[in-house]
C-alpha cells in the first residue's frame, strides 16, 4: 500500500482502475459508461482523496449524483463505483468499506412510454410497411418484428447468415453503428450467438430480397446508420398506424412479449432473445408471466373443482 495510491483523488484511482480491470475486457459500448462514471466523480467531487472515503463523503457524491438523476440512474452509478472502491478496500488501499449501507436517492422516474405492441397493434403497424424490391427500414423493422434481434443484431446480418432450406437465421455478429468506421464487432455475450427460427413466409420474403446481394456484407447497411433514425421512421409508422409509438428495442419486447402470450415457455424465449441466462427473461417480462400465472391458477382450480 502506497502513500501515493492512499493520496490519490477518488477519480484517479477509478480511471487507473477502469484502465486495469475493464479495459480490454469489456465491449466498448459498456467501458464508455465506466469513463461517463468517471467524469461524473471528478465533476462532482474533484478534492476527494482515497484517505478520506467514508461513508458520509460516498455517501455526499451519491447524493450529489442524485440531484438531476433518476434512482435506477444513481443505482448503476453507485454499482460501478462502489466495484472499483471494494478493491481498493480489498487491497488495503482503504480501511473500511465506505459504500456499505448506501441509501440511494433520486428524482422520479419519467412516465414510462410503451415498450411493446399488442397482436392486433403489430399487424397494423407491418401493414404500414412499404416492402419494395430492395433492403429499406422497412424490412429492417420487419425482421426485427419477427425474429427478436438486438438492433446491432439486425444490422450486422448478412445473406450468408440465412439458411432457407432449414428456415434459420444465424446470429454470429453485430455492426458497431455507434463508431462512425462502423464494422462488424462480437455479440453481446455467448449466449447472443444463436440460430432463430424463421417462419416460412418471413423466409419467401428475404430469399427474394436478397438474392443478388454480397454474401458476406450487411443487408442493412450502406452507410451509416443510427438507432435514433429508425426510432423516428418507427414513429411516424406507428401513428400513421394508429397504435402506440415504441422504439425500434420495443420491437424485440413485442416479440418476445407475443410469444409468451401464445405459451411458449419462458426458456424457449430467452434462447430465442439470445440472453444469458432465464433470470434476464424473468425480469425483463415480469408482468407478463405474473398476469399468465394467474391464468394458469384459474385454470388449474376450475380443472380441481370439476373432480
């Protein structure tokens, strides 16, 4: 343990710590949050050395954090900071555990907008689409509708990646839309890289459309495109459609919500989401899988009281 690191400012020890530990390790997309968290510390507390972490002085920042942030917002900023602050207790850098006990403040959460369609709301929405002979955002929107993809999923996907003949869609790959070199870059995680089934009219449409395509270079993208461009062709779709406006993320919820509505099990979906693990499922579709519970409860007393 070193006087230095014991008379560094908390935002210095984060940045070397982000340096350490996350860099290299991490996707970009998720790193850029640690180095938005560590702005965040030296804007907020730019004098606050290592040797003077306690709880109250956390729990100032937090609170200071709070001021023009929703509660979720100070949660994730409390978590990432508090990984870096444990090892430095861990190492001995700090005697005592400063964010144990951490109240977590906030304003409130703005009104939330729809994140998915009904059935009924879906087909009016497909409706709307202008599917012409060639790759558009209308049929970016659509496959996205039917299959689920994360939006870099979707952009990422290449002719190659369809197999028509077994009716799958490999997901192996996303596009880095965030870099404005763009290129292809690894899925969220391993259990991202997955084969989605097709339906057979989904598999009529793509094989037409490209068929004199690349092979190896995605459908979606000619140039660069951005998530907050299709949000807004979605919107305009959308109430031309007259259902609720959601963004292009809220196509994959009205997938997936769809399918649990239909039945299929919830580890069915998650692997068809391309999620680590059910819990994210889970949580992510909790009203839905408390709302089909209690109509499986119903059922199953009207079944026991027939005996």
């Amino acid at each position: 343990m070193s006087r230095r690191t014991k008379s560094q400012y908390l935002h210095e020890y984060f940045k070397s710590w982000v340096k350490l530990y996350k860099v290299g390790a991490i996707r970009d997309v998720t790193l850029q949050k640690y180095w938005v968290t560590y702005r965040k510390i030296k804007g907020l507390a730019p004098t606050l050395m290592m040797k003077d972490l306690n709880r109250q002085t956390y729990q100032k920042l937090l609170n200071d954090y709070a001021v023009n942030h929703e509660r979720q917002t100070v949660m994730d900023f409390h978590h990432q900071v508090k990984a870096a602050i444990l090892d430095a207790y861990d190492d001995g850098i700090i005697k005592h555990d400063p964010t144990r006990r951490a109240i977590i403040k906030g304003k409130d959460p703005k009104k939330k907008k729809t994140k998915f369609l009904s059935e009924f709301e879906l087909k009016l929405l497909i409706k709307e689409l202008e599917l012409g002979d060639k790759p558009s955002i209308d049929w970016l929107v659509l496959l996205i509708a039917k299959t689920g993809l994360r939006f870099a999923e979707a952009l990422g996907v290449t002719p190659d990646d369809f197999d028509f003949e077994e009716q799958t869609l490999s997901v192996t790959k996303t596009w880095n839309y965030k870099d404005k070199n763009g290129g292809f870059q690894p899925t969220k995680n391993k259990s991202s890289v997955r084969k989605i089934q097709l339906d057979w009219k989904l598999c009529m449409q793509f094989s037409g459309l490209i068929r004199n395509l690349p092979a190896n270079k995605p459908i979606f993208v000619t140039k660069r495109i951005y998530n907050s461009t299709v949000n807004f062709f979605l919107e305009k779709k959308c109430k031309h459609a007259g259902v609720p406006v959601i963004s292009v993320h809220g196509l994959r919820h009205t997938h997936a919500s769809l399918l649990l509505y239909a039945g299929v099990s919830t580890a069915s979906v998650a692997k068809r989401l391309g999620h680590a693990d059910m819990t994210t499922t889970q949580s992510t579709y909790i009203h839905i899988i408390e709302e089909l519970e209690n109509q499986d409860n119903d059922k199953i007393m009207r079944h026991l009281a027939a005996l």
